[in-house]
C-alpha cells in the first residue's frame, strides 16, 4: 500500500523567512497530494492540492511543487507570518483508491 | 463551524469498557472515515466507508469496529480489545471518487480526545 514519509518533523523559521517541508510517496499511481494545516486545538483544513499532472500550484504565499520522476513533493511558505504556526500533513491518493495516506505530520513555529 | 460534527470532545474510558464515538455530517457526503491522531505519528486511518452499509479497514483497525446504518452517521467503537486506545480520534467525510474523480477534499470535525482513566 502507500506510504508517506514527511520531513522534518519540527520547524522553526524568523518571521518573513521561507520555510519547506518535505514529502515522499511509495506507489507510483498516486494521483492526489493535498496539504493539510492544524492550529493548536482545531481540525486539519486544507490548504492547497496538487494533482499528479501539474508541477507546481500557488496560492498568494504558499505553494506545491511535485516531481513525479523522484516521488516526492513539497510546501513552500514564503514570507512566514505568525499565524502560520501550526502542524502541517501532507498526503496522497493512490489512483482509484477512496482512502487518502497522511505523512506524520510538521509542526511549524514561526518566531517573531 | 458545521458541516461535520463529533461528540463529545472528551471521553474518558476505564479500562476493559467499550465506548462509541459519534460523527455526524451533513455535507451530503457518500465517504466517511475515522483516524487516530497520535504525537509524531501523524493520522493513522482507522476505518473509511465509501457508502451506506459499506467499511472497510484501515491501516490500525484491531480493537474498533464501526457501522455505517445511514449516509449522516459512521459512529466509532473503541473497544475493551484495543489495548492502547488514549488518541485523539478525528472523523472526516469527503466525495465519493465515483462521483467526483480524484478530487475530494477531506472534511474533519473538530475530533474527540479518548482518554483511559
């Protein structure tokens, strides 16, 4: 079955830096990759998705990127604010299949 | 806030009892599912249902069964079999793929936080 690998697992960046977190996917018929954000005590709420025919995705200060060839993709926060502090999951959707695979998820500090 | 509704928010449990965890959406979504949230371990699935009188099993299943009797509700039994059941346990709901491809955004509720005492 998939398997999701996400790095690292904790982030800290100054405020207005950029910050990066990492996913790779085992099966190659994953389709679906969306990104999940996690405030302290709320429920995850996506934020972006990327399908396995387009590259990259943005959206104002976050962006996806995929590279297929190599299975992994990636979220891309610029000019980080503190209300992007929070736990970030990313995951995937293999191909004809209902169940979505989450990574372990990031949790991202911003410091003022 | 709505859409997708889990109760209660805390639940204490002795061990050995069975407990039954609620959710409800009215999203008027055909697929539901139930993760376990651990630290560091991200949401492991537990069970998903792609329709009404219809589960499957997830990844970590062993000690929870579940019953999808109407498309509004997939309640969550934890039960005296799961040796480690302190989570916090998020239910989600989303689209079929059969009827919105590939997709389908997962709606949470806000989750219930299990806890053996």
């Amino acid at each position: 079955g998939e398997n999701v690998e996400q790095h690292p697992s904790t982030l800290s960046v100054q405020e207005g830096d950029s910050a990066v977190i990492k996913c790779t996917y085992s099966d190659s018929a994953s389709n679906y990759f969306p990104w999940y954000k996690q405030e302290l005590g709320k429920r995850p709420q996506l934020i972006i998705d990327i399908r396995s025919n387009v590259g990259e995705k943005k959206d104002q200060r976050i962006a996806v990127t995929l590279n297929k060839t190599a299975k992994h993709f990636s979220l891309h926060i610029t000019e980080t604010q503190p209300e992007d502090s929070a736990v970030y999951f990313c995951a995937a959707r293999v191909q004809g299949a209902q169940k979505l695979v989450f990574g372990q998820g990031t949790r991202l500090t911003i410091n003022p | 806030d709505g859409g997708i509704t889990q109760s209660p928010k805390y639940l204490f449990r002795k061990e050995g009892q069975n407990v039954t965890l609620s959710c409800e959406q009215n999203l008027n979504h055909d697929a539901m599912y139930w993760y376990r949230q651990d630290p560091g371990q991200g949401l492991r699935l537990i069970y998903y249902s792609q329709i009404v009188n219809d589960f499957q099993k997830g990844d970590i299943a062993e000690g929870y069964s579940v019953s999808r009797e109407k498309k509004e509700s997939f309640p969550l039994t934890v039960t005296s079999a799961q040796k480690n059941p302190t989570a916090f346990y998020l239910c989600a709901s989303s689209i079929s793929i059969s009827k919105g491809g590939s997709i389908t955004e997962a709606f949470f509720g806000q989750g219930t936080r299990l806890t053996v005492v």
